[in-house]
C-alpha cells in the first residue's frame, strides 16, 4: 500500500516512475565514476520543474549523473539519511544542490568550528546559531537534535556531539538555491530565470581568463603589504591571467572615491570571468568605503562635521554629547549642527558608499563566481542576502561564496584558489576551504575550462583517488602548478603516507610558491607536526606577508619558549606590516613575561639603529605589563565568589582568545574542583580546547582523559570529552 502511494505521488509530480529507485528519488541515466544529488522541495518542483529537468540533463551531458530527490522534506535528518546513502553507493555522489526550501540546520555549541564567531548562547537562539550545510556535506560530524523554531519552521537547531570529531572534512559538496522572499516578487519565477542561465552557462566551454580582486574599506588594517602579498600569491597560484591577454585587476576602494560607481562598472563588464571581494559586510550591505580620505581643510572640516552630526542626531542626551564634543576637541557650536536638510543629505551620503541588496535587484552583476570575504553576506537563512541576490539578478552570476554568520580577517581566503584553472567544479574547490559559517549560493558543479592541468581531471580525482598515495606523490611534484601542489600534500596525509611530516617541512623549507609554504605550515599545524615549533621560526620571516602574519598568531597560540626571540624579532621589524604587527602585538603577552621582556631588552639593546628604540622599548615592557595586570584581574574575578555565576563565567571566555598558557594548570584545577559550580567546570573545559596547539596540551589532555572517566557531573563529562577530541591532530 505505501509503494502504491509513493508511485501516486511520483506521478503527481511528473517525476518518472523507477520502481528500482528508492521512494522519491530519480536515478542518474548515465554513468560516471561520481555522481551528483539535485534535492528541491515538491512546491518549488512543481513551480519550476521544466527547468530543473533541464539543469539535471544538461549535467548528464557533462557526464556527471544525477539524481533528483522530490519531497516535503520533514527535516534535515530526512535529507542527511539520502545523502549517506548516496555517498555510499557504487558511484558516490561528489556534491548536491538544495534547491528551494530546503531544512536548515542551526548548528550550536560549535563554534571553534567557525572562523570568528563567538557568541553567549544564553540569548536568543537565532541570532547565537549559525546556520551551517555542515551538517550536510561532513558526514563524520555528530549532532544532538535540540528543537524546531516555532517563529521559523524550517529551522531545525543543533548541539554538536561531544564525541563528534571536532573538525570540519566536507565528505562532499553542497550548495543553496533558494530564491529570495521579496514583497510584490514571484520568487519561483526568479528560481525559473536562474536555472535557464545555468543550463545556458553549462552549454558554453568558459575560459577563466578575466579577474577582478577588490579590497574595502577597513579590511586587514588597509595594510598596503597584505595587499601586494595576495597579489604576488595570484600570481603564482592563476599564473596564467598574469600573462598577454589576460586580465587581472586589482581594485582598491581608495582608488577612486567613492568607489562603487566604478566598481559596479566593473563587475557588469559582461565577460569578467571570477570576482574575489574582501571587504566588510552585512546580510544586506557590501560596504566598499568610509569618508573621503583627503589632507585639504575644507574636506577634513566636512568629515568632522558628519562623525559629530552622526553620534548627535538622535542622541537622547545631545546637549550634553555636543558640549561633551566643543569641551573635548573645542569644535564651534555650529559644527555640530542637526536638521531635517542636513539628515537628509547625510542620508544619501552613506548610502551612495556602499551596495545595498536592493540596488543589487536590479543590477547586472556578471562574474561567474563571486568570493565575497565578508560577514554575513552568504545568510541563506534570511528572506533575502547579498549572496541571493547576485545570483537572481538579471547578470551572468552562477556562484556565490558567503558567510551566514561573521567572518574573521586574518584568514586565508583565496587558498587552492588555483584550482578553478585545472577544470575543479567551484564546489569541489568550496569544500576544501569550509569552516562552519561558509556557504556556496547558487550553481556548485559550474566550472571553467581545464587549461592548466588539461590531461587530468582532477575534479573526480579528487573523489575517486583520495586515497592513492602515489598519484597524489606525483602531484606533490614542484613541476606541478602551485595549488595543485598544495592539494596533494593535503591528499597525501589523509592517505597516511609514511613520511608526511618530513615530506611538510621539507616543501615548507624550499619551496619557490608562497601557497605551497603556507599549506605546508598549515598542514603541519593540523597534525600537531614535532616540526612546527621550527616551522614558525622560518615562518617568522618568509617572504609572503600572510604566512608571517599566522605565524605570529600560531605564535602566541603555541606558547612553546623556544618561539621567544622570533616573536620579539618579529614585534621590532614588523612595524610597517600592519596587520603582522597587530598579531605579533596579540601574542606577546601570552608568553612568559619575565623571559620575554628579557628578550625584549637584549634585542633593543644590541639594534641602537632603531628609530626611538628607547621609546619602543619602554611602550612595550608597559605594555605587557598591562596585559598581566589584566590577566591577573580576569583571575581573581573568576575566583571571587561574591561576583554572580553568569560573570564568573562570562571571564573565564577572556581564555578562549587569549591563550595564557602559564594559567593552564590554574585553569585545570577549577576543571577538577568538585565544589566549584558546575557551569564554571565547563566553561573552564570549553576554554581549554582553544589551547589546542599550546605546549600545555598534554597536560589538558590527561586531565579531560580523568574527568571522561569520573563521576564527574555528566556536562562535565561531556565537555572534558569534546575538550579531549578538539586537541587531537587532524
């Protein structure tokens, strides 16, 4: 009687009836080593099924089969459930689509998974969770149910296991099209439009040979050597768009202000192949600039008069907050001036700096695939994003990059970049550069002409040959293209190769190709390589701006006294390198005060060259003693039971990012205090798995190994489990 109904319903649909396939599901007619999922709720079917027959056939035609899962898909177990039987069948499927509503997974108590977020779950859980396809396409990871959202059905919330590995290893692809919810908006006709220019885009062989890289106002400090660092990177990693006709333009938002007009000129050039956009962001707000940047009188005046107009209009207490100004920096009255003319005008002012997703509705935004390195432009969860709207606007646009939630700056974002040129589907590249909050929008299997590896499919290599030591051995091959270099050595311990770590500090030591050191570097931080402390002194000083700006975070992160003069050599010599300086500056105080204010003097003394040594010097054994004196503080309101629980907790955080490795075995002995209260034993245990490359380590390590085994409160237990996972190599 059920199969009777499941074929009714099939038939109702229109879907081909296989009575071989399982319910709800459309077979590949083709084969294919890998296989690909297409899942789309049955009201978005119905709405859009001519179109998305096509966009599965014209898939076929590539050779990649495809299934088609139909349903009113109850929750995201329901559709995790198809998925693992997918990956797990003769031909496995490499990635898959979700197309329409499809249930969201809002991942929580996870959030060492993410690249910056960090919030108090007590509060609402909507904003606290990140909405995360993890749950999809890393099939290792463990959740615990939690509830429904009442306000929102198709938010299904999370809690990750603590016995889940506590790292992120997509199993495959995915990718959301979801068309927007807009006020007077058929959004199954724009569902419709997009996938005609996907199967259309699928049919025409794309040459990525025209790109645009932009940076925005306040990203990475503006530091100009980061800047030119990612662009000596490109250049070994897309080699090929560096040389005669070729395109590839780097914009920065001080080159013209303000700089949206020309940077939308740009982005609408119908043949712009691949736009990377680093700037900061908002679910509906790109934001390109600040005030204008100018040293002329009448300029500097007008910037003062909007900051004063923008912290007064509104302002409940504004006589106050203008006299507060007049007093503090003797500006005239009249500068601080608020009407309805000048609101208004100040209005438009900052809207005409930034783009806002409603400008995006009617714009032709062209890359094929747009990076867009920002907070919250990728939230797929909302009625509408900046991520959505590129791609159901009336351009060229297939695929997005973007973040549900904040991202952190000091990243890599442009990492295997390279293999976009070796034919690589943009979702077989996405999937290696995941953290919790990264999202593809839009068509994941679209990808460019093979040119740099054009006898190789690397795409279904990637899935096929994982775990063939050898192949991937002769990709680690320094003849190979940078990225794709990069790659094997990833592949090759997942393989379990024998000599990895020597095989890692020996690419890191002599490689000529800045992606090539830092994957190795990075690689080796993952494994909790033995020749990672050494690394980092190398790493200190490498050319490429961003492998010495991790490092200086690694740094600090690792603690090991062995690193002490390369951190202070780094703090003197990276003045001018902002954003190095800024990390360098983060770690120093993580480490012995004593024996680095030490250093310290010894280094200033032996460099009397410096500019204002003397000065420097004394700015930063002040400094660190600031930041004990802080740490010490933090410590005894976290000891002070007269303070209410929620703040003693709410100090204990101070840890997660700020590793002080000396406090550790102060820390453990909160962990393993029965009379402390229970919520602080865990939030202790929370912390210390950001200790996770500390020299400490082991000694966090044995004292969750006895908490696992005690009888312990069973919170307790479970977070000195998941403290315990999060420290092991990956």
């Amino acid at each position: 009687m059920m199969k009777k109904k499941i074929l009714i319903l099939l038939g109702l649909l229109g879907l081909p009836v296989c009575l071989t396939a399982a319910p709800h599901v459309v077979v590949p007619s083709v084969k294919s080593p890998t296989t690909f999922a297409v899942f789309v709720d049955a009201r978005s079917y119905r709405e859009a099924q001519t179109e998305i027959d096509a966009y599965r056939a014209v898939l076929e035609q590539e050779r990649l089969g495809t299934y088609l899962l139909v349903e009113e898909w109850a929750s995201p177990e329901a559709v995790r459930e198809e998925i693992v039987r997918l990956k797990n069948s003769r031909s496995p499927i490499e990635g898959a689509v979700f197309i329409g509503d499809i249930p969201i997974p809002m991942i929580r108590d996870a959030q060492h998974l993410t690249s910056a977020f960090k919030a108090d779950q007590q509060r609402d859980w909507k904003s606290t969770s990140v909405p995360s396809d993890r749950f999809y396409d890393d099939l290792d990871l463990q959740f615990d149910f939690l509830k429904r959202d009442a306000d929102q059905p198709l938010y299904f919330y999370y809690s990750l296991s603590p016995a889940s590995p506590q790292y992120i290893s997509s199993d495959l692809y995915t990718a959301r099209i979801r068309p927007p919810h807009r006020e007077g908006c058929d959004r199954y006709a724009l569902l419709r439009a997009y996938l005609q220019k996907v199967v259309k885009a699928h049919t025409e062989e794309n040459v990525l040979d025209n790109m645009l890289v932009f940076r925005g106002h306040g990203y990475n400090s503006e530091s100009s050597e980061a800047w030119m660092g990612e662009q000596f990177s490109l250049g070994e990693q897309l080699p090929r768009l560096f040389q005669p006709h070729h395109s590839i333009r780097f914009i920065d938002f001080e080159d013209r202000w303000p700089m949206k007009p020309y940077l939308l000129e740009k982005m609408e050039q119908p043949d712009v192949d691949v736009a990377l956009c680093h700037h900061h962001g908002a679910p509906d707000v790109q934001y390109f600039n600040g005030y204008l940047n100018a040293s002329d009188v009448k300029t500097s005046i007008e910037n003062i008069r909007l900051y004063l107009r923008s912290k007064l209009d509104g302002n409940d207490e504004y006589e106050q907050t203008k006299s507060y100004f007049m007093s503090r920096w003797g500006v005239p009255e009249a500068w601080c001036e608020v009407s309805d003319s000048l609101r208004v005008a100040d209005s438009i002012y900052n809207y005409a700096l930034d783009l806002h997703v409603e400008e995006l509705h009617t714009r032709r935004m062209n890359p094929r695939f747009v990076m867009l390195d920002a907070c919250f432009n990728g939230s797929f969860h909302l009625d509408d994003c900046v991520a959505s709207s590129y791609i159901f606007g009336e351009g060229n646009t297939l695929i997005v990059q973007g973040n549900s939630v904040n991202a952190l700056q000091d990243k890599w974002p442009d990492r295997y970049i390279g293999l976009l040129d070796c034919g690589v589907r943009v979702g077989q590249w996405g999937r290696h550069v995941h953290y919790l909050e990264t999202h593809l929008i839009g068509d994941p299997t679209y990808r460019f002409a093979n040119r740099s590896l054009p006898d190789t499919d690397l795409g279904t290599n990637l899935v096929t040959r994982c775990g063939d030591t050898k192949y991937w051995l002769r990709l680690a091959d320094d003849a190979s293209p940078a990225d794709v270099e990069a790659m094997a050595l990833r592949r090759l311990g997942e393989c379990g190769y024998a000599h990895y770590d020597e095989l890692l500090y020996d690419r890191f030591c002599r490689s000529k190709y800045a992606a090539v050191r830092l994957e190795a570097l990075t690689l080796m931080r993952n494994g909790l390589s033995e020749h990672f402390v050494d690394a980092l002194h190398r790493a200190a000083a490498d050319p490429y701006e961003l492998t010495r700006r991790l490092s200086a975070l690694w740094m600090g992160q690792c603690g090991d006294e062995r690193l002490i003069p390369s951190v202070v050599e780094s703090q003197i010599g990276e003045n001018i390198s902002r954003r190095v300086a800024f990390q360098t500056q983060e770690a120093v105080p993580l480490f012995n005060r004593s024996k680095i204010s030490e250093e310290f003097k010894r280094r200033y003394a032996a460099k009397p060259y410096l500019y204002e040594g003397e000065k420097r010097l004394s700015l930063m054994l002040r400094n660190i003693e600031k930041s004990a004196q802080r740490l010490d503080e933090t410590a005894a309101k976290v000891a002070d039971t007269a303070l209410s629980l929620s703040r003693r907790v709410r100090e204990i955080r101070y840890f997660r990012n700020y590793n002080h490795h000396e406090r550790v075995p102060w820390l453990l002995g909160i962990a393993e205090d029965a009379s402390q209260p229970e919520e602080l034993r865990v939030a202790v245990l929370e912390a210390l798995g950001w200790f996770r490359t500390s020299w400490q380590r082991s000694n966090i390590r044995h004292c969750c190994e006895r908490l696992v085994g005690s009888d312990a409160p069973e919170a307790v237990r479970a977070e000195a489990e998941k403290t315990l996972n999060r420290l092991k190599p990956f």
